[in-house]
C-alpha cells in the first residue's frame, strides 16, 4: 500500500453539522455524508490520506476498521500526524 499523502480529521463543527443534516434531512434522496463518517469515523482521531480524487474534492482515508473510505473534503481539517 502506499505511503500516506497528509493526515486529516473530522471538523471541529462536525457533531453540530451531523445534528442540524439529521434534523432537516438535507440528503433526502442522497447518501448524507455526515451520517456515513459518524458509521465509519471517529472525531477526534487522526486519519491517513491516500489518495485526492475529483480535482480535489473528495479524499480516500483509511476508516476505523482499515477500509479505504472516500468523502468529501467538506468534512475534514488538517491534521498532524
């Protein structure tokens, strides 16, 4: 596997974005990405990335069980590893 690119994790507003999409339902007929990063990350910790897809506007990361998982940038900050 490759080396990891840089290392992000959630927003720090993410609990309240997660909140205010599952109050509203914004994604009706879409996947909610704030519902799937809460199934498949943690906020808090620190996530590789390996690999910077749609000119720049989704990132692979590996998820808390060690898949690869693609999501929009919007979710996530820069970390330090």
């Amino acid at each position: 596997m490759d080396s990891a690119h840089f290392y992000v994790t959630l927003k720090d507003d993410f609990f309240d974005k997660y909140q205010e999409n599952e109050a509203v339902n914004l994604f009706d007929d879409l996947e909610n990405p704030y519902h799937d990063a809460m199934d498949r990350l943690t906020p808090g910790k620190i996530y590789p990335v390996m690999n910077v897809e749609d000119d720049g506007r989704a990132l692979t990361v590996i998820d808390d069980l060690g898949r690869l998982w693609t999501a929009v940038t919007g979710l996530f900050k820069f970390a330090d590893n």
